[in-house]
C-alpha cells in the first residue's frame, strides 16, 4: 500500500502576517538608519536683536527626539499639525517613541542682550552670529535644511554645500543645504563683501569680509587655497563642496564644517594667515570630515597643532623652538597637581585662566604626543597611517582607539599599546634631572658620564635625544631610558665641551629652570597673581585693571603693598615709577609712549615672574588688553596705538645644558701694556672703581698706586670705600684733617664693628689720603641693616624708619646678578646660608650695591669738580651688574673698572682693565692667640687658637675677663684688634685680666705676652 508523506505547511494566513512583520522589521530598521532632518526657518528683527524661528521634524515610528531647548522663547508646538501642551523639563524638550510616525513643528523666538563681551552670538545691524542655543538642537546629529530671511545687504553662511539666495521686497532669502548629519549648525550673515573662486576640480573657495577689511580678502584667499592644496597631497580629499572664511564682529576663531569663522581683531592680527588659518582649515579633515568621539578624549586639536601649527614653523626651522613654546605654555597653566589626563580633554573653551590650562594639555601636551609619535614610528608610516585614517573614518566619528588600532596596523615593529597608555592616562609629565656629570680619559680617549634621573613616581618610557660638542665637532645620539636612575657612559675621540639633552624638543618634558623664560603666559597662569598700581595711574589702566579682575588676579594700591608680598606672588606692576616697582628694577627703562609690557623673572622667587607696565594713556592701554592673550610666548611687547611694534622672548638655554670643559682665557704677553699706559687711558674718567678680594695686599697696592698716580698727575678726587658706613663721615673728615689719632679714628668710625679685615691692609691708603687731605667717603650701609636684611626676612623685615631711609630705587633684576650671587652664596656655609635665605641674601647685596651707588653719586653731585676712586669688593664693582650700573642709573659718567688678574676666570663684563699682580709684602696684625666671647658686657676667654699661643704662654686661662692692653681699657673686641694694630711680631703687650677664685675673691692679673 503506497502511502503518502503530507508535509506540514502553514496557513496562507500566518504566511502573509509572518512576511509583513519581516518587512516591517526591514522597514523600521531602513527608517532608523536614516538621520532626522531639522527643517530650520528663522527671520530677524535686528533692532530689536531677536529672531522668530521654525524648527519641524518629522519623526519615523518608534523615533524619539530631545531636544535642547535653553535660552529659547517657546510660542507653540504642534504635534501632527495639532497644538499640544508641552513643557521643557530641565531645557530639554523630550518627545518619547510612538508606534505611528509625527510631524513635529515648534515656533519659537530669541532675544539676545546688546551687551556682546560676554556672548558668543550677537543680532545687529552689524551682524549676525548664532553659535550658541538659537535653535531647538536635537542631541543626537540630524540633516539639517536652512532657510534664512536676512535683511537687505547681507550675505549669510552657515554649514552646507549649496547655498541660493532669493531677493524679497524687504530682504533676501538664503536657502542652506548639507547632505550630512551634524550635531549643531552655526550661522553668521552681514555686509560682507563676497568673492569666489574655485580649486580642487571645482570646489568653491570664498571669502566674506566686512568692507572696512576688504583689502585683506585677497590675501586669506590665497593663503587658504594654499592651505587647502597643501593638505589634499597630504591627505587625501577635501571632504566637502565648498569652503569660506568669514569675518566675525566678536572675538572668535572656530572651525566648522564648510567654513571658518574669525574675529575681525584676529583676522586683522598679520601672523594669523600665517597660522591660525592654516589650523582652522586642516580642521576640514580632523574635527568635520572626521568628528570627534569625546568619549575618550579629543584628539583632533592635538592632531592639527602638530600637522599644521608646527609644521609651518617647521617650513621656516622654528619647529624645535615651536616646541619649546609648547611646553612652556604648557607648565605656565598646568599646575604641578594637575590630574587631567589627554583622554580627559573634550574640547576648548575660553582663554581665561581656567580655559588654559584645559587647552594647555588638549592642545600641547596632546600635540607633543603626535610628535613623539611620529619620531617613534618616522614619516612614512606617519603620514601613511593617518590618511588611511582619514579614508576610512571620514563622516564618522572617531576616537583614540581608532588611532591606536590604525597605527598598530601600519607599525608592526613594536606594540604601540604601552606608548598611548603611558601618554593618553598619565596626567604628569617626564621630569629629568642630571647628576654626577663628569669627564675622564679611559687610555686615553674622554669618555662623558652623568646618571639620568626620572623625579616622576613611576617611570616614563622614552627615548632621550641629546647633542655632544667637541672641540672637533657635534655628536648626536639617541638613548633609550626606562628607569628611574639611567647610568650613562659615553666614549668619544676628541674632548668634549658641552653636553644637551633633548635640545629640539622632542619629549613631552617639564623644562629645567634655565630653560624658562619669563614670558607672559607665566604671568596669566601663575598664582598667585597681584596687580600694584598706584592711585594716580589708576584711571589710565582702568581698562587694563578690569581685565585682570576678570581673570582672578588680586588688585593692591602701591601705598598698601607689603614688602613680604613681593617674594610670594607673580606680580604685575601698572605703572613703572611706583614705589614696589623701583624697589625690585631700580628705574627700568621703558618707553614713554604706546602701551610697553616687560616679563621678567620675579628676584625675590625666580619661580615667579614679574611684569612691568608702561603706557602713554588710557586709550593706548584701551587699545591693546583685548589683543594681550594672544602674545603669551613674549617676554616684551610694545603697541602704538593697538598695533604691535616690537616683541621679543628672553634669551634662555635650548635643552638642558651642561658646560663640560672651559679652556681659560688668556692675552697675548705682546699686548700687555705698561701701567702708565693703561693708567693714560683711564686717568680721564670721573669715577675709577678699583675691585680687591679684601685680603690680598697686591689688591691694596694696585688701589693706591691709581690713586697716587691720579693725585701726583694734579686730578683732584676722593676716595670712595666700602669699608666705611655713611655714618663714619665725621670720623673720616676728622682724621684726614688731622683731628683725631688712629686708635680714636678707629673707635669712632666703628672699623671693626662694621668691617673686621685687618686694618693694616688698608693702611697706607688712608694714612697717603691724610697726608695729602684727600677726602675719603664712607659709602655702605650699617652692617647691622645688612646682617639683619640677611638672617631675618629680607627688607619685608626691616622697622619701618630703616626701611624709609634705604635707597628707594633697588634693582634686584639685572641679567646675571643672581647668578653671580648664587655662586658666592654656594661658597659660603653655616646656619643661615639654606635655599631659603638665598632671596634675602640677594635683598642684602642689592641694598649694598645701590647704598654704595647712591653714596657715590651723592658725593660726585657735591663736587662737580673732583673724581673718585670708589674701592670695593670685586664682586661689587663687576661692570654689568655691581655698583657701574647703578651710579650710571642715577647720574651718567664716563667710568672704568679695574682690577688685578685673579684666580677665577674673567670676562670682558667683569672689567675694563686687567693688571698683572706686582708682589706685596704681607705685614699682618699680630695676634693674642685667644678667642673671644662679649657676656654681659664683658669680654671672656673662651679659649685658645692653638696650644701654645702667645697669651696661653704668659700664663692667660679660660674664662679669664680681658680688662686692658697696655692700660688701655678694653670694652670690646674692636679694642682688642685696635690694641694690637700697631704692633709688630715680637713686640711685648701687657695684658691685665680678672680670674675668679673658687671660694675667693676675683684676682686681677697682669700678664707679658710676647707677639
């Protein structure tokens, strides 16, 4: 029996439900893969700065929409072209998912304030500009289509690749439209001066300028045709059907999709075509051909600061110092606790203190890190990757994991994931030190060490460039270091001279002390930041004043600036004449017109900067503060009338540089010359200084053959010594003429109290100045001043009738000076001699050279008629930094400085005048052999110089009570040394002193003591 095998089939019914539901899947799924178009309408009433606006959707089945909703003044909202009641929660207007599709329409208006220095978007007569909430704007991108009525004259741009217009009886009608999604639309129009041209097989370039600046659209045109050429060779094509630069009445420079808009203070600025613009246009390809997903991080600001800002400094050899500038920057607004990684950065915002440090590490950390990555991987698989990057990612959105996935395809040579996780989540940055530098021959060949030192918790991995000089030639090498200690050695065949570390730039690194400039982006992201000006220039930086408030920087009257302050803040003074000014920079020369700004390096805390502020009047300060943040790499600035005319950065080392090997300097023995000579040449200047290292009689000698030789010629002088305080002059008049014996001279002058050196090293000069009735000026400041300036805190420290008596004008600053005094401060040990007293020990030195300074002129302006040899310490009469300057500040003279060849190297800034040392016989004080301690009034024998010594040997004990010498009482130990300065070695002094006696009265002794 043959049976039949029925197979199972379903209903016709169930077929049919079974298939529409699949085609309804495939609808829906074809529905929501298409973007929501936002039809915008808008109109303006530029008197009244408002816009009327119609935003319409419509909305597939199942489709929500939010959309935000700030800022905007709802009228109705129709659902299906019926009004509904509904309310923005929060700003945001939510329309939940429904099973049939909608058309949504919303009516709305804006109004927007006339005030425009707070806001991005402006409606005037001027112009118009919408960046900020104008338009109810989906959260999600959506197609956008604009139709815009603008009144008559106006030109309009807006994100699209095709744009008509149509004249109205009172306006004209701009259509926009763009084929692809954007997360919000832009749109400016006013009476622009519109040109075109085309490039890239058909593509429309243009520009729209207000007709004041017309005469600079050709240039931005040709400048961003270039710009547009030079990136299509390098990456591939440009995205979109046309491109526009558009002027802004407000203070803007933003890329967007189609166009770039800038301010018209910036378009107007003559390197932005050289830069900025060149940025703006590369964002065509990173941030609007490829968007940006924030997720994780913003990478593309970082991106196109490498691709176009350095890479133009690089077609001119400035990407090296490009780089620095980034870094500086960089640790000017990125505080030491910053915890802000790259993957943190989304975006920009404003250029005030906040803004910067956000742009500091989105924009130049993230730039060095593209840097840093192509020196890893070179060019060719650099710029390989990236337009394979840019082929696959172009209209979508792309993140670092994007990056990182397409580098690790093109590099095979190593796994990049260690690289972008050390760079992308660390927010520190790689800190070197150096130690233990040094040079040593190996059979013969110099061989360099130093030992690297990571001061980062954990380790960066890197690799190190560095330059060695030889006498012969330049080395460069390359060091791979992963540690926190690296131990380097390395061998070379000639001598080296100098040793840099990364002197282009190529780490993300903080920069060495000596690398910083004091520039103005120090000032504008440092804190503390106080501004000093004084009441009667108030007015005149007014404008300058609001702007700093805006920023968060402390506002003081001169007359109510603390002294202690000066060493804690980065300082701005408004003003250069006032009284905190002149008391750190002297009178700095600035000029008297324009608007001048000055960085320097703050002398009381190098790691603070202090800048200097000149201007004519209010309009020419009126005329630049809204221009200043952007010359934040300059150390000076000068404006006439709002327009830049010099600008400078200070000299400071490239890379970290260690000085190796100095070969000395030396003179040829044929052009040394005789003393007679020299001395011709010097003889006619109204002050000589002759510089002494204070124990070296062939110093003392050179002093007083100059003077001899100026007297014997009939030139009449003084002599100016720093050995004497302003307060000897009455002792000084009284023993040059004749009034008083040496020992009194001594006692009243206060020699040992306020000097201490053997007086018989200075001697003869006061004993030929006697004879000859030579005035002789005590030029320093009491000892006291200076020890207490030193030891306690600084000037800030001083009583008030001390502080009112000190030279007013102190210039702390000078190129060099600190330096200078950190090399003899380093030579020096004890208690106080710590990194923190080494700003008041700068404040005591300062306080001598200017009471010396001041002391000469005072002297020189009483006797028009006289010279004076001024003897000091060599360290106070060096040309470019010691006393020379300061006189010349304060009264310009025709001066010479001379000095007697010394151990340490010289340079032609130390002296004008070398001479060969003539040997002098050294007759020193002799001495007692004991040491001395004032208790109460009395002076004690602490103890003895040595076993032996001569008062130990006449029978002289500890704590014996020093009464007299040769009968003459003893109050002090300045008694002591005046006692024994006319004495000579093996010559008797009677000694009497007073010893205790246990259970027994005090016994008076008279003791021989053999010299």
């Amino acid at each position: 029996m043959l049976t039949e095998k029925v197979l199972s089939c379903p209903k016709p019914g169930l077929i049919n439900c079974l298939f529409f539901v699949f085609l309804q899947l495939l609808v829906n799924h074809s529905l929501a893969a298409e973007p929501v178009v936002n039809n915008l309408s808008v109109s303006f009433a530029v008197e009244k700065h408002e816009l009327t606006g119609i935003s319409s959707f419509v909305l597939p089945p199942e489709e929500e929409l939010t959309l935000q909703t700030t800022g905007l003044l709802l009228d109705r909202i129709l659902l299906n072209s019926r009004q509904v009641q509904l309310k923005p929660v929060d700003g945001y207007l939510i329309f939940g998912p429904a099973s049939e599709s909608r058309s949504v329409k919303i009516f709305y208006r804006k109004e927007l304030s006339q005030e425009t220095k707070q806001q991005r978007s402006m409606i005037s007569k001027e112009g118009i500009v919408l960046l900020d909430h104008w338009y109810p704007r989906p959260m999600e991108p959506v197609i956008y289509k604009l139709r815009a009525e603008i009144p008559a004259g106006f030109s309009a741009v807006s994100e699209a690749d095709e744009i008509s217009y149509q004249e109205l009886a009172a306006g004209r009608l701009v259509t926009f439209s763009f084929a692809h999604p954007l997360p919000n639309l832009d749109f400016a129009a006013g009476p622009y001066e519109v040109k075109e041209t085309f490039f890239g097989g058909g593509k429309i370039l243009s520009t729209c300028f207000f007709k004041e600046d017309k005469d600079l659209a050709p240039v931005y045109m040709k400048m961003t045709r270039q710009y547009l050429e030079r990136y299509e060779e390098l990456l591939g094509e440009y995205p979109f059907r046309r491109f526009t630069v558009v002027e802004n009445r407000l203070p803007t420079g933003f890329a967007m999709p189609t166009f770039t808009l800038l301010g018209q203070a910036v378009v107007r600025m003559p390197f932005i075509k050289d830069t900025s613009l060149g940025h703006e246009v590369l964002h065509s390809w990173f941030g609007n051909g490829i968007m940006v997903n924030d997720e994780t991080g913003n990478w593309c600001e970082g991106l196109t600061t490498c691709l176009a800002d350095q890479a133009f400094a690089a077609d001119q050899g400035r990407d090296g110092s490009f780089r620095k500038n980034q870094l500086i920057y960089y640790q000017s607004y990125v505080p030491a606790d910053n915890t802000m990684t790259v993957r943190d950065f989304k975006g920009a915002i404003d250029h005030l203190s906040a803004g910067r440090h956000i742009r500091a590490v989105g924009y130049n950390k993230c730039a060095m890190i593209f840097h840093m990555l192509r020196q890893k991987v070179g060019d060719k698989i650099f710029f390989a990757a990236l337009t394979d990057f840019y082929q696959k990612m172009r209209y979508k959105k792309a993140g670092w994991n994007d990056i990182q996935a397409v580098f690790a395809r093109h590099y095979q040579q190593d796994d990049l994931s260690d690289f972008f996780n050390q760079w992308l989540n660390r927010s520190d940055i790689i800190q070197l030190g150096v130690e233990d530098v040094a040079v040593s021959q190996d059979e013969g060949h110099p061989v360099i060490s130093f030992t690297l030192i990571q001061q980062t918790e954990t380790p960066y991995v890197f690799t190190l460039p560095l330059v060695i000089k030889t006498s012969l030639e330049i080395f460069h090498k390359t060091i791979s270091i992963s540690r926190k200690k690296t131990r380097v050695t390395i061998p070379l065949e000639t001598m080296p001279e100098e040793l840099r570390l990364d002197p282009d730039y190529d780490l993300m690194r903080q920069l060495s002390p000596a690398e910083l400039p004091p520039v103005w982006a120090r000032f504008l992201g440092g804190e503390p930041r106080i501004a000093v000006v004084s009441a009667v220039e108030r007015d005149k930086f007014a404008p300058f004043l609001d702007w700093l408030t805006l920023t968060g920087c402390r506002i003081i009257d001169d007359a109510e600036m603390n002294d202690k302050e000066l060493a804690q803040a980065n300082l701005i003074f408004l003003g250069i004449k006032t009284k905190s000014c002149c008391s750190l920079y002297g009178r700095p020369e600035l000029p008297d017109n324009g608007f001048s700004l000055d960085v320097r390096e703050n002398p009381l805390n190098p790691e603070f900067v202090s800048v200097l502020v000149s201007a004519g009047d209010r309009r020419q300060v009126a005329g630049v503060v809204r221009l200043l943040s952007h010359y934040g790499k300059y150390s000076f600035l000068h404006f006439a009338d709002g327009r830049i005319q010099q600008k400078r950065i200070a000299e400071s080392d490239q890379g970290m540089v260690y000085l190796l090997d100095q070969p000395p300097r030396g003179i040829a023995v044929g052009q040394s010359r005789s003393f007679a000579d020299i001395f011709a040449q010097m003889a006619d200047k109204r002050v000589i200084y002759v510089g002494e290292a204070h124990t070296s009689p062939e110093d003392h000698l050179l002093q007083l053959r100059i003077i001899r030789a100026l007297y014997e010629q009939g030139s009449r002088i003084g002599i100016g010594m720093e050995m004497f305080n302003r307060h000897s002059r009455p002792a000084l008049d009284k023993f040059i003429n004749g009034e008083l014996e040496e020992k009194d001279f001594l006692r009243e002058a206060g020699y040992y109290e306020n000097w201490g050196y053997d007086y018989r090293l200075y001697r003869d000069i006061l004993l030929f100045a006697r004879h000859h009735k030579i005035p002789v000026v005590g030029l320093n400041l009491d000892k006291e001043i200076v020890s207490k300036t030193f030891k306690k805190e600084g000037i800030a420290g001083l009583d008030p009738e001390i502080k009112a008596n000190l030279p007013p004008d102190r210039d702390l600053g000078k190129p060099g000076y600190r330096e200078r005094l950190r090399t003899v401060y380093n030579s020096h040990s004890g208690s106080h001699f710590t990194r923190e007293h080494f700003s008041n020990f700068v404040q005591a030195q300062t306080l001598w050279d200017e009471t010396m300074a001041e002391s000469v002129v005072a002297w020189l302006k009483n006797n028009p008629d006289k010279k004076m040899v001024v003897l000091a310490g060599l360290g106070h009469v060096v040309k470019d930094t010691g006393i020379p300057p300061r006189v010349n500040e304060r009264m310009s003279l025709p001066s010479a400085v001379a000095v007697n060849i010394q151990s340490q190297p010289l340079n032609e800034n130390d002296a004008d005048y070398l001479f060969f040392p003539v040997p002098a016989p050294q007759n020193p004080s002799p001495l007692l052999g004991v040491q001395l301690k004032e208790d109460d009034k009395k002076l004690v024998i602490s103890g003895f110089a040595h076993m032996g010594s001569a008062a130990q040997k006449a029978g002289a004990e500890k704590d014996d009570i020093l009464l007299a010498i040769d009968d003459q009482q003893i109050s002090g130990i300045a008694d002591v040394k005046i006692g024994l300065v006319f004495k000579e070695k093996g010559d008797k002094v009677m000694l009497r002193v007073r010893r205790s006696r246990l259970l027994l009265p005090d016994r008076e002794l008279e003791l021989e003591v053999v010299l």
